[in-house]
C-alpha cells in the first residue's frame, strides 16, 4: 500500500502542508466539536520526547506532522523529536523498545501492536475518554484496536488507517468485457484469467508484506467466511472455509503477474505504474502518485477504485491498516506525552494533517468525516470510512499478544504463499497454520 510520492508532487494535490499547519483552516469543513472539559495534565519540569512513528507516503503527512510537533513546543517549552522509520522496521523496533525498556517515549505502531507490549504501557483512557466525546466518537476500527480485549481501558490511540481496495484500469477490463470487477468468487476467477490472456493481468502481494500482503491473506479468508479465531478467542484457521479460500487462491495465482511470493509493499505500486498490471489492490497513494505526474496521469484518468469483492461475505471485508500510538512506561515524561497525543489529535491540528493526507489515512473520528478531502476528489470517497470496518486483525476473537505475534509472524500470508506455489497442499498449509498459531496461543497462556 506504499508509494513514495515527492514533495513536488503532494503540493500539486493543491494542499499546501505549511500552510495548513499554520493556519489550521481546513477548507470550511463543518465538524462543529462538543464542548468537553480539557484533561489538564501536568507536564513534568525539563521533559522532552522522542516518537517514532511509520514513514509518510505522501510528503504532506510528514511536513504536517512535524509542523504540528513544532506547533506544541512552541506552545509547552517540550521539545518533540520524531523519527520516521520504515514500514518493515517499524514492528522490530517497537519490540526492541519494549524489550529493553528505553528509548522513544512514544510509538506508533500498526494496528493490533499496542496489543502485543499491553504490560509495558500507560493507559490512555482519559486521552481517549475526551478526545472520543469531544469528537463524535471513535469509530470501529479505533475501538477494536485502541481498548484492551474485553475492557474499557484504552492502550493505544488509533490516528488514522490505510484500506486497500482494487485500484484497475478501466479500459482494460473493459476491454475483456467488465464494466468492473465482479462479487463473486467464479466472476473475479474469470476476469483474472481474461486479464492473463490479454496481457495485463493481475498481480497480488503474497510476500511478507505488512500493508498488501496481510491485506490479500485477509480478504481470501474473510470472503470466505474463513477466520483466525471464533468469538471466544479459540483458533479456527483450520476449517473447511480456509480450506476453500486456499483452494480459490491455487486456482487464482496462475493468472497473476510472475514474482508476487516475493513482493513487498511497493512492488504493485512500481507493477501498476509500469502498465505491466491491470489490477491490483492499493491504498491511495498509488493513484495521487500517478494523478500528480504528467507523464502517469492519464493512467490515473484510466483508473478506478472498487471496494474488495465481497464473494461469501456479507459485505465487502476489507479492514485498514491502523496507525495506532503507545505510549511506554519508561517514559519519564507521561503527563507531557498525553499532552502531546492530545494536542495532535485536537481538530486544528489533526484536521489540516487528515486533508494532507489527501485520503491516505482516514479519521478514527465521526466528526472528522466532514473533512475537506473527502470531497476533494471522487475517487477519493471510496476510502472516507474505512475505520468503520467491522473486520480487523485477529477477527472475530479479541485482539491479544498472540493475535499480534501471529500477523507479525505472517501465518496467514505464507500458508496461502504456499499453497500458492504449489509448496503445500491447502490441508497441509492449514493444518502448520494452525499449529503456528496454537504455538503462540500457549505462550499466552490460552
């Protein structure tokens, strides 16, 4: 879901980021915030922080960010470093941080990480807690992944998530007879094959990829009903619904593009802009790069965005990948780090971050649904409620330690990889699934 889009380019999506922070105008937008009490945290004396946090993949998140952080220390005296780290680092240092207890006061990791460290932080419930009335409330996404399992207490502040639905080209799909892609799993089998035989076929990640790799491994099993756990936290990834997703992907894997067991997360991005790929699935970022260079942008014309096929499911299962922010107990300064959180999250400062964004990341928040950028551009809107999702990693059981070791580990991703490949059978595949998951399951103590 990654695609580096340069300065240049994200001031051309006509969002000035210096402006935004400075201003904190967010085209006329009409979220009107309750009127809450503030929590009044008492910052400590000579406190500074340190935040590590994803790299942007559209310039503007990191100019705003930053100008934002720049905005609380002028504000408060308490100098702010952030650090921005890449996607595939992201997972080991927050476990390096957590395991050595030192280092950055604050993380913000991806989705169910809070989850995986719950006894090396600080509650942030009263950041929650007034942040949540102020703004409308949070969202799907934000609860499941910000409260601890089967509490109110919050461990992890959701900022935003990234979906992944089908970006095409419409000409081409067109011209193998779809006006777009199919619901049904037989359907989209066919589309494949036909894209295949015209040359422009599709292309899904099956590598160890955080954002698309994850995403492909999710949509298989949850269009076919198939799920990691049942709703009291047993493992079910061994069941006939996994055994037919796997079955699906052995017959769809053939009409991709050669290489995708060893894509990451910018390997479609390069595919799709290359023209070697007439579908893919990608967050925003692939298109607005496109958009905003003359030599793509009639690519970015020709394209289009679908929600994920919903096959068997009741709805299209396509989650977001969350960022979601911690805060550790060997900060020496919690009181100024909530007081951070806080301040970013507040709509003059998180509103111009959102626009910027230019969809890339979507509100954790009801009221920021009014945000400018979700009338900006069309085919933007298609990302506005992804945090309304009712699907998230470790569905439908709660979020724990072992659900986060088992995405971190890629359970799900190779088992399909496999069977992909013609490595394993998808009895086989399942079945060491399993077994890898339970692994992880007894260390937790289940």
């Amino acid at each position: 879901m990654k695609n580096d889009i340069t300065r240049r380019e994200a001031l051309a999506l006509g969002v000035s980021a210096a402006a935004l922070a400075a201003t904190g105008a967010s085209a006329q937008s009409p979220i009107k915030a309750a009127d809450v009490p503030a929590p009044k945290f008492a910052i400590e004396k000579g406190a500074s922080l340190r935040m590590l946090r994803p790299v942007r993949f559209v310039q503007a998140d990191e100019d705003v960010f930053r100008a934002n952080a720049a905005k609380f220390t002028k504000e408060t005296g308490v100098e702010v470093k952030v650090d921005f780290v890449g996607w595939e680092d992201i997972n080991q240092q927050t476990a390096v941080t957590s395991n050595s207890g030192a280092g950055p006061d604050m993380i913000i990791g991806f989705s169910d990480a809070p989850h995986i460290y719950v006894d090396k932080l600080v509650e942030l419930s009263d950041v929650a807690d007034y942040i949540g009335k102020k703004y409308g409330g949070w969202l799907n996404l934000a609860k499941a992944y910000g409260k601890k399992a089967k509490s109110d207490a919050w461990i992890g502040l959701p900022f935003g998530a990234t979906a992944g639905p089908l970006i095409y080209r419409k000409s081409i799909l067109k011209s193998v007879g779809f006006d777009k892609a199919p619901e049904d799993p037989a359907g989209f089998l066919d589309l494949c094959k036909k894209l295949q035989k015209a040359g422009k076929p599709a292309g899904f990640a099956l590598g160890n990829a955080v954002g698309d790799g994850n995403g492909f491994a999710d949509w298989m099993l949850w269009s076919h009903n198939a799920a990691l756990l049942d709703e009291e936290g047993n493992v079910t990834i061994n069941s006939k619904e996994t055994i037919a997703a796997l079955n699906y992907v052995k017959e769809l894997y053939p009409t991709f593009i050669a290489g995708t067991p060893s894509w990451n997360d910018v390997s479609n991005n390069r595919a799709y802009s290359s023209q070697e790929l007439g579908l893919t699935a990608n967050g925003v970022s692939l298109y607005f790069s496109l958009k905003n260079d003359p030599a793509t942008k009639a690519i970015a014309d020709d394209s289009e965005h679908q929600l994920l096929p919903k096959f068997l499911a009741p709805v299209s299962p396509m989650s977001g990948l969350t960022l979601n922010a911690m805060l550790f107990k060997h900060s020496q300064y919690p009181n100024a780090a909530k007081a951070f959180l806080t301040f970013m999250l507040e709509k003059d400062q998180y509103e111009p971050w959102l626009n910027a964004n230019s969809g890339y990341w979507s509100q954790p928040l009801a009221a920021y649904a009014d945000a400018a950028v979700w009338s900006s551009d069309p085919k933007v809107a298609i990302f506005k409620n992804t945090m309304n999702s009712k699907y998230y990693a470790g569905y439908k059981g709660p979020i724990s330690t072992a659900t986060g070791a088992v995405r971190a580990d890629y359970v799900t991703v190779q088992m399909f990889a496999a069977v992909a490949t013609g490595a394993s059978t998808p009895e086989a595949a399942a079945a060491e699934a399993e077994q890898r998951a339970k692994r992880y399951f007894r260390r937790q103590g289940r």
